[in-house]
C-alpha cells in the first residue's frame, strides 16, 4: 500500500512538473543603457527619488548590484560592445572609442565608416568595425527579419552597437544641429523622424532652457562637501557643437524618451507576438571634467532627473505596449570618464607622465642596441606602435625587441606595468594579465601598453585633456525586471558579459556568436 502511495505521489508531481508552461516570451525587450551609472549612488541618493522610478526597479526587479567589465581600461564604446556581443575586446575588436589605425598611423572612430553617408549628420557610420554579433544580430536571425530593432542614443557608437549589424535603424543626436540622425547603413530613413526633426527634435523646444537644480538646494544632501549654492548652465552654446552640452545633462534622457514614444506610435513595434528589441541609452555621469567634489549637487540632481526619466519611459512602455509584455533589462557602461588633476592643496602622492617622451627616448634606446632605423612608429593612448617592416627587415626577433622595450619602460617614473604584444598571447596567465589580455585585440592594439600608477596624471601635449589615473571602477548595476521575474537582490560581484547571454536566455535564441559566458538565470 505504502508502495501504491509512493508511485502516485511520484507521478503527480512528475505530472505536475511537465505541465507547468514556459515562461510567455516577451513582446519587447527593452535594454536601457545608462552610461556611468554607479550603484553606490544609485542607492545613496534614495530620498531623492519617486516610487515609479529607481525605487521600483530596486524593489521589484532582480537586481545585481556588481556588474563588472571583464577586461582593463573600458570606456563608452568598449563597455556597450560588451554588453551587446557578451565578449571582451579581444573578441568583439571594440578597444575603445578611436584607436590608432596600423595601416595609415592615424586615430580611428570605432563606428567611422566611409562607405555609408548619414541622414541629417555629415559623419559616416556603420558597425563594420564591430566583429562579433549582437543580441539584435541574434534575434533577427532567430525570426528570420520579422522581429523589429532600433537603437536610440545620445551618441552614435552606443546608438549603432544597440542596434547591431541586422538592425532596422539607429538614431542618435546630432550635436551640431540638435536633430536626431543615423545612417544608410539601415534601411530607408524613416518617414517619420523627418517630420519629428522638423516640429518636436530638441532645437525646437530647448532654445534657452537653463539647467537648475529640481529641488531646493538643502536637499542635496546625500555626499559630503555639498555646498548650499545652486548651480546653473545653459544647454546649448554658440560654439560649431551647440548641443555638446545637452547630451551631457540628464535633460537627454527626456528627449530619448520623446523619441520612443514616436517610435512606439509610428512603427509596429511590441504589437504582435514576434519579440522585438529597443536599445536605448541615456547619461548620468558629470557634467564637466572637473574634480566630482566641484559638482555634488549636480550629480544628485542627475540621478533624480534620470530616475524621473526612467518613470516616464516605464509609464511609456505600460501604455503603449504593456509592462506584463516587457521583458525591461537596466545596465551601465561600468566606467568613470577620466577627470583633471586634483588640487595641488591635497598633496596626494603622484607626478606627470609623459608617454611621448617614453616614445622618444624607447626609440633611442633600440637604436642603441639594434642599429640605426625608427623602430618606435607611433604612440597613442598609453600604447606604443613598433615598425614592424624595419624589424623584419633587420632579420630580428619582434617578440624580443617587444621584450626588451618593455623592460627598459618599467625604468620610467610615474610606470605600474608594461605589457608586451608577446605577453599578453603568449605569456603566462594571472588574474590581472587576463584583464589586460581581454581589453587587448592583436590587430588594433599596440606593441606595448604601459599602465601608469594611479594618482599620477597621464599628460598630453596636443592639447587633449589631461586626466588622474585611478585604479578601481564604481560599483555598475544590472536589473531585470519582466512578470515571472521574483525580485531578489544580488551583491556577489558578476561579469557584465553575462548579461547578453542572460538577455538571450530570456528570448530563447543563440547567445551572440563571440559570447562564451553562461547566463545568470532567470
């Protein structure tokens, strides 16, 4: 009997189990990508915030509060390639916004493509440089086309990796003109963002509007040194870039959202039961590259006007397409913009580095020792560019010229660490090496990359802004929030490259072909 019992237990709830249904895809992911965004801060500046913003996502979403980048020196570009290909540098080829070109020994734009014209830009943009493909890239494969995908952006690399290679179209706005724009890489222009450029784009309605702080002063209150003087900028200059400064305020955010309402109302977007894909970026990093202790207020004020944001574009998505079919995914690109120096008053130990006096004196060095010839190419950010042609043509060994380069760099004052070309395919692995190796790609990086000491300022003499170096990165946030979600909240640091994987899981489709992390779960 006992027997009998067992065996109809065991069958119900084997039955029980085969009949629970998977869970319902979604009819729209949307990924919002904001830059910078911390989680310390996020979490700091609470009382500032509504109960539909960040304060929903916190209490309700799955929220991973260490999404790390996997790889050293990540910047825009780098961090959002990850996120979209769930690989690193090394993989997806995206080392950084520009990069030195081997071939011409010029910078390179990584989204710069000469082969396509813009819609209401005069730059030339596609993800040719790209080298891996993207959640977008899956799921259009998966659906064969049928699934929609567009990416809105403040800037054109964060705009065109969200969108893809398969996308149907990337937008970002257009710093000279204020309007929005993209590329042919896409198909036909839309329709209707011609019409929003001529009556709704931001030169239309923020001619003169001034940022100041939403709430009284007193209440920022949430860092220390905060000072009691409210702050205020205009958000367009009469410089050639007049909308630089707006994409760098969180006024930005709303106009993101202004444009996927029109995305919403005009396109077939979220209305059938073929899952389609909105990347969406916004800003909350700082305002100008002062010191962060010179704009506390602003930062604050940042982070409440995006959180706002973020409750506009939810009560959005609800209206118009509806939460309950939503599967909305929150991310940061992981990294701090480099700031100036410091005030002298605080004497923290650091120096100067110079890495074209590096370059100059490396050079003479190897000359010394191999012979007369230019064996230092170029340089360009904290990497150094060998001439291969005349190593080869001296009948040398690369990866000992490499060697020896970098051991007399590590003489240098102000030098953490030099990593050679050689080192980082051929050498031994170590957890630090293995960040430099995933950020190093071997047809765009250079021979050699000096990591400076943190504290020490890295000096440009062609008149690009200085900056400090700091080792450690803030704290970057990953939320999901979609029905059959359970909120849950996850401190225990995870790759950021796992969040494609995890987004891919949801959809049911490939991971993107260079991924080689397993998702997080749902």
């Amino acid at each position: 009997m006992k027997k009998g019992l067992i065996t109809s237990i065991l069958a119900l709830t084997i039955g029980g189990l085969n009949a629970q249904p998977l869970p319902v895809l979604p009819r729209l992911v949307v990924m919002l990508t904001v830059d910078q965004l911390r989680t310390d801060y996020l979490e700091a500046f609470e009382p500032l915030y509504g109960e539909k913003g960040f304060r929903r996502l916190l209490r309700d979403g799955k929220v991973y509060c260490q999404a790390d980048m996997p790889f050293a020196g990540a910047d825009r570009a780098s961090a959002i390639a990850t996120l979209y290909t769930g690989s690193t540098p090394s993989l997806h080829g995206i080392i950084g916004e520009n990069w030195l070109d081997a071939k011409t020994l010029r910078p390179v734009n990584c989204v710069a493509d000469p082969a396509f014209m813009g819609n209401y830009t005069n730059q030339s943009t596609s993800p040719s440089k790209l080298l891996a493909s993207t959640l977008a890239d899956e799921l259009r494969i998966a659906t064969a086309n049928r699934s929609i995908v567009y990416a809105i952006a403040p800037t054109r690399e964060a705009a065109v990796f969200g969108a893809g290679h398969a996308g149907n179209g990337a937008f970002w706005l257009n710093q000279r003109t204020g309007k929005w724009c993209s590329t042919t890489y896409y198909e036909n222009f839309p329709w209707w963002i011609e019409g929003y450029n001529e009556k709704q784009a931001p030169d239309k309605h923020l001619k003169g509007t001034v940022w100041t702080p939403l709430y009284a002063p007193e209440r920022y209150n949430c860092l220390p040194g905060e000072t009691s003087e409210a702050f205020k900028y205009g958000l367009t200059d009469s410089g050639v870039h007049k909308y630089r400064r707006l994409v760098s305020t969180p006024y930005i955010n709303d106009e993101v959202n202004r444009l996927v309402e029109e995305l919403l109302d005009k396109s077939e977007m979220g209305r059938d039961s073929v899952p389609d894909f909105l990347s969406l970026t916004y800003y909350a990093g700082l305002f100008h590259p002062a010191p962060t202790l010179s704009q506390n207020m602003e930062i604050e004020d940042t982070y409440a006007r995006t959180d706002r944001s973020v409750a506009a574009l939810l009560e959005l998505l609800d209206r118009k397409v509806g939460l309950r079919n939503v599967l909305f995914c929150l991310t940061s690109t992981g990294y701090a913009e480099p700031q100036s120096a410091d005030a002298d008053l605080y004497r923290v130990p650091g120096g100067e580095f110079y890495l074209n006096r590096c370059a100059t004196l490396l050079n003479m060095f190897l000359m010394a020792t191999y012979g007369e010839g230019q064996y230092v190419e170029a340089y360009y950010d904290q990497q150094i560019y060998l001439n291969h042609k005349l190593i080869e043509d001296k009948h040398l060994s690369l990866a000992e010229i490499q060697e020896k380069a970098a051991g007399f760099l590590m003489q240098f004052s102000g030098v953490s660490e030099v990593y050679s070309a050689h080192r980082l395919l051929l050498g031994a692995w170590s957890p630090q090496t293995e960040r430099i190796r995933n950020g190093y790609h071997r047809l765009r990086s250079g021979d050699l990359l000096v990591e400076v000491l943190p504290g020490w300022t890295v000096m440009h003499e062609d008149g690009t802004e200085h900056y400090t170096v700091r080792s450690a990165n803030p704290p970057a946030p990953f939320i999901l929030l979609a029905p059959g979600i359970r909120p849950e909240t996850v401190r225990i640091p995870v790759s950021a490259a796992r969040i494609a994987p995890t987004v891919a899981g949801a959809l049911r489709i490939r991971a993107p072909n260079a991924c080689t992390e397993a998702s997080l779960g749902l």
